[in-house]
C-alpha cells in the first residue's frame, strides 16, 4: 500500500515498470492487489497508477480495461500512463 486515504475510504498503489517489472508481472501484482484490498476494513476504492516512462506495456489500454471495475461496496481504477502514441 503506498497510501491510504482512510477518511476517504480510498487506497493508492503506484508502480512504475522497468526491465524486471513488465506488464506480464505488473497485471499479476494489480490483481494479487485488488484480491488483498477488497478485503480491507478501510478500502471501498483502489486507485492503480502505472508509470510506464519506457512503454513496457504493450497494450496499456487492456489493462486499464480488464482490470478496472464497479461493484457494490468496492471500485477499482487502474491508469497507466504515459501512453506513446
């Protein structure tokens, strides 16, 4: 957890990519992540924000997609960014 925003209920997690850590890895520790904050007493929201200066993920608008969602009682938002075009 890089941050817990407790008032608001919401937990911040950053990672950023890098030659060990690609997208492959990252999706598996964003999903190990969402299992293990839907069950924390102070979490109703997780935001994931993905740092990729390198364009490690190959299809960063998949992850985002795949593993955003909404359901009752905990939301998932996942950004990566920045996006090479």
């Amino acid at each position: 957890m890089d941050f817990l925003l407790k008032s608001e209920r919401v937990v911040v997690e950053t990672k950023m990519t890098r030659a060990s850590l690609g997208q492959r890895l990252i999706v598996k520790q964003l999903i190990e992540d969402k299992a293990h904050y839907q069950t924390h007493p102070d979490c109703d929201a997780l935001v994931a924000f993905v740092y990729d200066p390198s364009s490690r993920c190959q299809n960063p608008v998949a992850i985002e997609n795949d593993l955003s969602e909404s359901q009752e009682g905990f939301s998932v938002k996942v950004v990566v960014a920045p996006r090479a075009f």
